[in-house]
C-alpha cells in the first residue's frame, strides 16, 4: 500500500494521511490498513481511529517512540493490497418517511423544489458508504447524497432529536443513533437501533459497509418495533458482488 504520509498528532498519537479528499478509495485503503494492524498489532499501539482521508494510531510512547512507529508503519502497510470495490455489505435500513417520523421532509421537499415522494425517491435509490463514525456511538458519516437533496442545516437546532431519527444537514444525510440535540432536517426514522450497548455487537455496521435505505409505512414500523423487542427481526445485512 503507498500513498500516505505520517503527521504528528500530539506526544502519544500519529496520523497515516492517505488523501484530502474523500472517495471511496480513500476510504477503502484506511480500511484495509486498520485490518491490518489490527489483525497483526504493533507493541504499544493501543487504538486506531479511522476517519475520512486518514487513519490515527494511538500509542503509548513509553513502550514505542514515534520514530519506531513510522518505520513500523511503512514496513508493515508496505506489501498491503487493495480492497475490491466491487465486494460491498450491505445494511438495509427501515425508514418510515414523513408526518411525525419526519417533521422536516416538506423543507426538504421545497428546497429542493421537488415533492415529498420524489425525495423519499431520491433518499433510497442508492446505497451510502459509512466513510466513519463518530459524533455519537454510531453515528454514520455517510458520502453518496444526490445533490438535489442538498438542504441547510436548521438555523435553530432542536434540542431534542429522537433515537433513529433519519436526517440532512447540508450535503450529507445520516442516522441519529441515540436522542441528541441537532440541526439536521429529519425526514424519517428508522425502529432499527444503530447502537445497542446490550447487543453482542453494539453498533450495527461499520466504516468501509454501505447503508440502504428502505421506505416502510407506519404499520411495518410499529411490526418491526414489536420483532426487535421480541428478539425476532432479521436484519437482512449481505453481502453483493462476490
């Protein structure tokens, strides 16, 4: 793997910068050089962080200094080799769009100068690649939004956003995981729940896997909120291209 170059990041972090902007190869490659070093760890290394065009490496400098760590680095991430775009999970989301789920579909809709079935149209004809989390516990930064649905944050934030809230702020649209203060144009909510601390594995996709959202109605809403609570629902998550 070439291509990137090693910053400080303060006494006890390093940042491997793959690009400045970013693409789904960028986020592939920050991808495969976290597998690697997370399924081959270098001493002393006690955490990765990946983000949009760039991978942190946490460390302790008391077992590794920063110059060990980059020769490390460019040693190991050498001779590793590109992932195949054409492999993509897929995690489908529920999403039941308007009303009371989605107060702010119709600013969406003018703005847009569309209708409100155009951008529920427009919302699920793609699949979006989770470039990173962060934010919250599950929160999906999420790239592919057609430029049409492009709209401004709100200009006062609401204070309370609910679990699963499905939303727009400016050129990219995302997932509340938990109730949280925020400005993004809800459209929609999904039942699922992107963080579970009681699930095995508590958030449910990862940087590198595309989202897929799909439009329900309220009466599938409320069913599949009663098979989530029941230990029931089938998250249909696959695998396409292989």
């Amino acid at each position: 793997m070439a291509g990137f170059t090693i910053t400080i990041a303060g006494d006890s972090a390093l940042n491997l910068e793959f690009a400045h902007a970013i693409s789904a190869e960028t986020s592939a490659k920050i991808r495969m050089a976290a597998e690697n070093l997370t399924a081959d760890p270098i001493k002393g290394v006690t955490e990765l962080v990946p983000t949009f065009c760039s991978l942190m490496v946490y460390y302790n400098p008391l077992v590794i200094t920063f110059d060990e760590l980059s020769t490390k680095l460019r040693s190991k991430l050498r001779d590793v080799g590109e992932a195949d775009l054409s492999i993509r999970k897929i995690v489908p989301i529920p999403v039941c769009y308007g009303g009371e789920f989605g107060p702010d579909l119709a600013n969406v809709a003018a703005h847009a100068g569309l209708t409100e079935d155009e951008v529920i149209a427009i919302h699920t004809d793609r699949d979006y690649l989770i470039d990173m989390l962060g934010f919250l516990p599950g929160f999906a930064y999420l790239g592919g939004l057609d430029e049409r649905l492009h709209t401004p944050r709100l200009s006062v934030p609401r204070t309370r956003i609910e679990p699963g809230s499905v939303g727009i702020g400016g050129a990219q649209t995302g997932i509340y995981p938990l109730a949280s203060p925020g400005g993004w144009q809800i459209i929609g909510r999904t039942p699922l729940k992107p963080y579970d601390p009681d699930r095995e594995e508590p958030i449910l996709y990862a940087a590198g896997e595309y989202l897929r959202f799909v439009p329900i109605t309220p009466d599938e809403y409320t069913a599949i909120e009663a098979q989530l609570a029941a230990g029931t629902y089938s998250y249909g998550i696959f695998v396409e291209g292989e």
